[in-house]
C-alpha cells in the first residue's frame, strides 16, 4: 500500500513503516520554544533526574511574543531564556529578529522531510518547505530535548486540491478562509493536511505559508504542501543545497479528499469571535473599525508588505484609524526598506513595530478599548485574544485591511486596485 507524505516521513524517523494511527517513537530534527512557552519548557527540562541537552545545535528560543519586552516580568523570562542557551550552548534569537516560524524558513532550519516540534501552535507553518512541523506542550518539547526523539500518532492525512484561478484582488488569506469555513475550526482535528493542485503550484512560497499557517485553526496536527522548484530554488539560494524531497504515492490513502475551484473566490473576511465565523467583504461594508493591524506568521512576509503597499501608496490612513505594521522577520524589514515600501507606510500615517508577533497575542503592543473593532491580518480572532475581550476582532488579507484602515470601515479592497490588463 502506497504511502503519504506524512506516513514517510514518521517512517523515516522511527526507523521502520508506519501508517496513519500506528504509534511509534521517533527522532526529531529541530525544536524551538517562544517567550510564551520556554520558561515552562525549562522548568520542565530541569525536572529530569539528570538533565541533559542532548543536542544544542538542534534546539532554538525565540524572544518574538513580547518583543521588546513590555514589563519587569517579561524581562525576567527573557534573561532566563539567555542564560539557557548560554549554559546548554542552543541559539537565543533576541528581540527584532522576528518569527519564529519565519526565521526556521529564512535559515533553512525547516527542509523538505524534516520533523520539527515547536511549543508554538502555528508551527506547520514550516510545511510549505514538504517538512512537517508540529506543534507539542513544553513537556513533550523538553522530552525531545532531553533525548532527541519523542514518541508520536502518526496522523490520518485530508488532501486538499485547489484549482482555477484566482481573481485581481484575492489572495491567500482568502484561500485560507474558505478552506477555514468549509472545514470549520473542528474539521481537520489531529489529522495531516497536504494541500497540492495548479492552484498551489501558482503561488508564491510566501502565499502557500498562509495556507500551511492557518490549517492550525481547522485543528489540524500538520500541514504539507510537496516540494516544487519554487522550493528547491529557494532552499539553493539560502545555500542550502543538500535535501531530499518527499512525495506521497499514487496509492496513498487519504481520510478525506476535497477539491475546490476558488475562480469566482472573493475577498472574505472572518466575524468575531470565530475563526470559522465567515462572510463576503460586502456584507460587512458598513462595521467601522478603529485599528488595523497587518503582520504576524499569518500574513507578515515581504508579500504582504508589497500588497499593503499597493493599495496605501498616495493615500492616508482614516484620521480615526490606527494602522499597526509588523514585518515578520528583520531580513524582511530590511528588504521592505530597499524597496521603499516603509517610506510609503509612514507616508500614508501607519505606525511601524518591530519585527514580532506585536499585537496578536494581546500582551503589550496595540491592546484595543472596550468596544473597540480591530481588522487584523492574523489567524485567531476570539475574545481577548489581542488583549481586551471586551473588543471585536475581524480577520482578512493584508488587502482588506489596508483598504479599510482607507477608508475607517471594512472595505472591498478591489475599489483600490487597478485590473489587470
């Protein structure tokens, strides 16, 4: 019987076949923790009778959650996250890096067939590289830590085959969203997701990110999309040339298969307080909004920027809209400020933070008043999940929000964009 993605994958790591609901303890790769979760990870490390880190170059802390830090405790945890890595000799990425989950793409941490358990949720986001990255507790990640390998249930894979194409004015966030809305948030819990068709191939490794990103909010374990020559150019050009690609079998066998034709998709946006909880942009043209906030691991990558950019070129922010812009990564704030695309952010009034989660997790930048309506290109939108539960949070594309951060309401970005010819 032919093999998924995920199932040679586990395979290759435990040592011998599996199949989806087999158990079987494998060797991981790569972990990484955040300023949310490494603090538990060392506690739950120090617990061991003899605790050791196996591998160093193979663990990584990231201070991207609070970046800087907002408050004396937060900065407590940062030097403890320091004198870590310093002690145990593991990497500490520091405040303005960015992303975790950008910065293990952007360092050819994440390669095709690799595993990789991160104690963030959004870590399959990786797997547009054909890796799988999972998302564990901090004592699973401490586990892995102490001894290179954790035990794992391989999951059941849905294949997800998109086709078409899609129109001027829609992007990947829209993709996400419909996906998001015909599977609901419940749809893909503890199984594999492996996206592929024409529609796929065609995008960007910075589009397909969003897909990887937001199967988290179906519940899914994993997400893949297989490697292309997208791929292997990409990984060329950050030097790293020595990996090998996975594929599923023609036999392979899948839970469940769906195919969508997204040629009429339209700009979505998802309503408070559910992800799931979705509508066409239009219906909701009369909410006013009093922040928009473009970034995240979601939608913060040099694309994004581009797109944001297009529509906010020569306008201005409404006067009673705060517009809040987080690169997901330095290399990317970086390569924004070549292209000019920071200068045309300050122009049209927008406030630029620095590379990091920033407002998503609800901790120190951008925290909403009661009653307060934010659009946010990020992937949760429950109560209080950008600080204030009190406030209501919509999510959409880089598009949208920058069109509706215009014009002080949720608004059809494709007023703004001129069509292809």
């Amino acid at each position: 019987m032919g093999k998924t993605i995920i199932e040679k994958i586990f395979s290759n790591h435990a040592g011998k076949s599996l199949k989806a609901e087999d158990v079987a303890i494998c060797k991981v790769d790569f972990c990484f923790s955040q300023d949310g979760t490494s603090s538990l990870v060392i506690s739950a490390f120090k617990k061991f009778r003899q605790p050791r880190l196996l591998y160093p170059k193979k663990y990584s802390m990231f201070i991207d959650h609070n970046a800087p830090s907002p408050n004396v405790g937060v900065s407590s945890v940062h030097q403890k996250m320091r004198e870590f890595c310093s002690q145990w000799g593991c990497k500490v990425y520091q405040p303005s890096e960015g992303i975790s989950h950008q910065i293990i793409i952007e360092k050819g941490i994440a390669l095709p067939g690799s595993l990789i358990l991160g104690a963030d949720s959004h870590t399959p986001t990786c797997g547009i590289l054909g890796g799988c990255g999972i998302p564990v507790g901090s004592t699973d990640l401490a586990v892995a830590l102490t001894y290179g390998k954790n035990w794992f249930r391989v999951p059941q894979t849905i294949k997800i085959v998109l086709r078409g194409k899609l129109p001027w004015g829609v992007f990947s966030k829209d993709i996400a969203l419909y996906i998001v809305k015909s599977l609901t948030s419940q749809g893909a819990t503890y199984k594999a997701i492996e996206y592929e068709g024409p529609l796929i191939n065609s995008l960007s490794l910075d589009a397909r990110a969003t897909l990887t990103n937001m199967a988290t909010e179906m519940g899914a374990k994993t997400a893949l999309i297989k490697p292309d020559r997208k791929v292997f150019n990409y990984l060329r050009s950050i030097g790293r040339k020595k990996f090998k690609p996975i594929y599923s079998d023609r036999q392979a066998k899948y839970e469940k298969i769906y195919e969508f034709n997204l040629s009429k998709l339209t700009p979505l946006v998802a309503q408070p307080h559910n992800v799931d909880n979705i509508t066409g942009v239009e219906s909701l043209k009369s909410v006013k909004i009093q922040q928009a906030f473009i970034g995240t691991c979601t939608n913060g990558r040099l694309e994004d920027l581009k797109i944001s950019a297009l529509i906010l070129k020569g306008r201005k922010v409404q006067k009673d809209v705060r517009l809040l812009i987080a690169p997901a990564s330095r290399r990317i704030l970086e390569k924004a400020y070549r292209l000019g695309l920071i200068r045309v952010f300050v122009e049209a009034g927008a406030i630029i933070l620095p590379p990091g989660c920033g407002p998503c997790v609800g901790t120190h930048q951008g925290i909403p008043a009661d009653g307060e309506v934010v659009i946010s290109t990020a992937n949760r939108n429950f109560k209080g999940r950008m600080g204030n539960p009190d406030s209501l949070i919509y999510l959409a594309s880089p598009a949208v929000v920058s069109a509706s951060a215009i014009t002080g309401r949720i608004t059809d970005p494709r007023k703004f964009l001129k069509v292809k010819e």
